[in-house]
C-alpha cells in the first residue's frame, strides 16, 4: 500500500507546471563540479541559507557529488527552517515521493510551510496529496486555491483529472465552482489568440557557472546574529528593530530592573 501511494504522489510531482528554479542542476562528476559543491559547502557552514538550499539540490541531483537524496532532504529542511520556501517545498516533495524517505504527515507539514507563504507548487501537491488520500474537503481547499490564484498552470491536469471517478462536485465543490465562473475553455482561448497575436521572444539565462559564481561571491563573509532573529535581515533592513550602544542597554528599563 505504502509503495503504491509514493507511486502516486510522484505521479503527482511530475505533472506540476510551475519553475520552481532559474538556476537547473543536472548531475555532473567533473573536477569543476566538484569545487563548486565543496565551495557551497563551505557556504553553507558560513550559514548562508541560499548556499545550504543549493547544496541540497546538489546532493539531491548528483552535482559535484553522489546522489543522496537523504542528505538532500537534511539540507532541504535546514534552508527551509531557514525561511527558504522553495527549500520547505522540496522537502515536502522528497518525503511523499521517494519510497525510502516517506513520511505522510511530516510530508504535509513542509509542503503546507511553504504553501502558507505562496508556493504555488507545494498547494498543488498538497491538493494532489489529499485527493490521492480521499480527504477530499481538505484537497478541495487546496486545488481550489491553485486554480483561482494560477488557473493556467493546472488547466492541463484538470482536463485530464475530469475522467477520474473522484473528481466530481460532491468530492471537490469549491473547485467545480471555481471552473464554472471561470471556464477551463477561457484559458484555451486566450491560448489560441495569444500564440497568433503575440510575437515569440527568446531569452536566453546567464550560463550556469555565471550563476553559481556570483552566488559565491556573495557568501565570502560568515553569518553571524543580526539582532532580528530573521535570517540574512539586518536590522537597517527591519523597520521594528532598534540597534542600541552598551552604555543604552545597561541604562534600559529591562536591565535596570534585574
């Protein structure tokens, strides 16, 4: 049954339509890879948060390093307690999609971190999680979120959802009524006359290394304690943080008193 299900759920994490990332990593072995994984590495025990969430997709696609999806999971959630939503995300999908690391609740407890701060992919999942569970009110929820707030990216899985026995009004009645104020046939046309009236530009992204080296050169220095409690945020950066002297904290109230 167990495998059955992460059968399902990876069903799930193949049809999603949203880039979850400018920057692609692919496996790679050479001696090049390999110095770029050990620099990131080295960034990420600096505690810059974007370099550990890099350093999981090494891991998690064999840059620079070994696949270990494991240990890719282990720096998905140390991004993600992080703040990083797109870390919170992939942990999510790790843990309902391969068979060795699933884990149902803890699954929906990353994929939900980063739904709640608008991560289009983890609401996708989530919905398509709990309809795979036959928790309909609660996958109802969020498929209908998706569908109002990004109704072009799943138009394509609904079409194709619509022959499934489960998708019907009583199982999913927000989402019925969502698709009729808004008609998936509305997207089709806008489709169509799009592609005939709008001229097609090509723009190609900085090459990969480009990428990973101005990245770098934002780690060169450690993270230490901002006064903010928010990762990566100075307090110049935070409009209700104070900084104060030594002399103002010894003459504070707080201080005064104890």
């Amino acid at each position: 049954m167990l495998k059955s299900i992460g059968k399902i759920i990876a069903l799930a994490s193949l049809t999603l339509a949203f880039n979850t990332s400018a920057l692609q990593i692919t496996e790679c072995k050479t001696d090049e890879c390999v110095t770029y994984f050990k620099s990131f590495k080295k960034a990420s025990n600096r505690g810059h948060r974007n370099a550990t969430y890099t350093l999981a997709k090494f891991y998690h696609f064999g840059f620079g390093t070994e696949v270990d999806k494991a240990r890719a999971l282990k720096f998905y959630k140390r991004a993600g307690i992080k703040g990083v939503r797109e870390a919170e995300y992939k942990a999510g999908m790790l843990l309902l999609t391969e068979e060795e690391l699933y884990d149902l609740d803890d699954g929906i407890k990353w994929l939900k971190r980063a739904a709640r701060k608008g991560q289009p992919n983890a609401a996708f999942l989530l919905g398509r999680t709990y309809l795979a569970k036959q928790r309909y009110q609660e996958a109802d929820t969020w498929l209908t979120l998706v569908y109002k707030a990004h109704p072009t990216k799943i138009v394509r899985w609904i079409s194709e959802a619509q022959q499934d026995q489960a998708f019907d009004k009583n199982n999913l009645p927000s989402l019925h009524v969502a698709i009729e104020e808004t008609p998936l046939e509305t997207f089709n046309i806008l489709k169509s006359a799009a592609s005939h009236n709008i001229e097609v530009v090509t723009v190609n992204g900085l090459h990969r290394n480009t990428s990973l080296d101005a990245m770098l050169a934002s780690y060169r220095k450690r993270i230490t304690s901002t006064g903010t409690r928010l990762p990566n945020i100075t307090c110049d950066q935070n409009v209700a943080c104070n900084k104060k002297s030594l002399n103002e904290m010894k003459d504070s109230i707080w201080v005064s008193q104890r």
